[in-house]
C-alpha cells in the first residue's frame, strides 16, 4: 500500500517550460489536494479536487491548472514556468471532504516535488 | 482573514525532557485543528488532532491541548526522542480550507 506517491521527485525548468506534476493515491480517497511550500512556511493550497469531476481554486492559484483524471490521480500543471514557482509541492488526499464542520478528515501527503525554475 | 501562528520557529530540547510546542490562531469559528510532523525530505505526516468541544486529547507520548478562550493551541511531546526532531505544524480546518502554520522546528538535544 504506498499511500500518496507524487512523480517526478525532482525536477529543473527553464523559465518559460512547461510540465506537469503527478500524483496518484491508492487509499480510495475521494479528496485530493496540491499544495506549495516555499522555505521556512507552512504550506498553502494550490488547488483541490472535492470529488472526482470537479476542481476549485485554493490559495495560491495563479500560474497552474490542475487537473482531476480519475478518482485516483490528480495532476498540477505549469504552462509557462517562473522563477517564483520554485518551491517544493505536495500532493495529499483525504477520505472524505469537510464541508460543515461534522466530518473529520485527514490528510495524507506524498513525499513531494522539488522543483527549480531557472 | 483566517490565520494560523506559531510562537517560536524553533525550540530545542534535551533528550528525554518533555517538549512544549504553541500554536495562535485567529478564527473563533475554526472547530477542528491537526498537528502535522514533517521530517527533513518528507511530507507531513498527521500527529493527533482535536475538535473544538473538546479541550484535551491525548495519544501515543502526545497531547494536545485547546483554549478556545485565548485561541491557543498545543501540542506537548512527553520523553522527547532523538526521532522526534522535525517541523511541526498546527493546522485550522474551520472551513473547507486546510490552514497551516508556518511551523516550529524541534531539535533534540543528546
């Protein structure tokens, strides 16, 4: 059972590239989620998948597109790579998705992806 | 808007001491709060979490601890380990955001 497994681990851009991170949960969760982590902070969320078909903004949207393939994967996508983007990403997942306070979730996360944008 | 501090970005502990981690928070409507472990080169991994009609729980060598009067929260690790060095963060979910802390790194001191 490997949990959330985020490809590639590494990664380096030329400003302008294109690429697209993967990531795949084998736990049938129905909620997946890309966040960003940029030295000495917390991680804030990119995108989020509720369910599969659907996908909506989180915190720091601008700059990628996400995009909901299956229940199980789920992948976030940079058109035109930046310097600003540099940052490790995290993908987790969740069994269920909390909408009113009532249901306790919790999120498991990949191991990441550390990306340059040179 | 929402959000999630940490007191002190990091704390030092000797081996074997208990270990104290704080947490501020500034959204009274938050009502489920997590504590993640992120070791170096890893992701986060959940600790323990509590609801807000709760003001105690307890795990495995941690408990977790919530003032909703003063929006506080803690995380005490009993008998530090040399394992136990890594970040950890407090996390509000008071929405169907998850909202993280920027993080205290725990050292352990031999």
């Amino acid at each position: 059972n490997a949990g959330v497994t985020q490809t590639p681990k590494f990664q380096v851009l030329k400003t302008g590239q294109s690429m697209t991170l993967q990531c795949a949960q084998d736990m049938n969760h129905n909620s997946m989620y890309w966040y960003r982590q940029d030295p000495g902070m917390g991680l804030r969320l990119i995108y989020y998948s509720a369910s599969e078909g659907t996908t909506d903004k989180g915190e720091v949207p601008n700059g990628y597109n996400v995009s909901r393939l299956n229940k199980r994967e789920f992948s976030l996508r940079l058109e035109s790579a930046a310097p600003s983007q540099t940052s490790v990403y995290f993908c987790a997942s969740t069994q269920g998705f909390w909408t009113s306070g009532r249901t306790k979730n919790i999120q498991y996360f990949g191991a990441g992806t550390r990306l340059s944008v040179l | 808007g929402e959000s999630v501090g940490l007191h002190l970005p990091t704390l030092s502990v000797q081996e074997g001491d208990n270990s104290i981690i704080n947490c501020a928070y500034s959204n009274s409507a938050s009502d489920y709060f997590i504590w993640y472990k992120q070791e170096s080169g890893k992701g986060p991994q959940f600790i323990i979490d509590i609801r807000s009609n709760m003001d105690k729980r307890q795990g495995q060598r941690v408990t977790v601890l919530l003032n909703k009067t003063v929006k506080h929260l803690s995380l005490q690790i009993a008998a530090t380990q040399p394992g136990d060095s890594a970040v950890y963060f407090c996390v509000l979910s008071g929405t169907y955001k998850y909202i993280f802390g920027t993080g205290t790194r725990l050292k352990v001191l031999a």
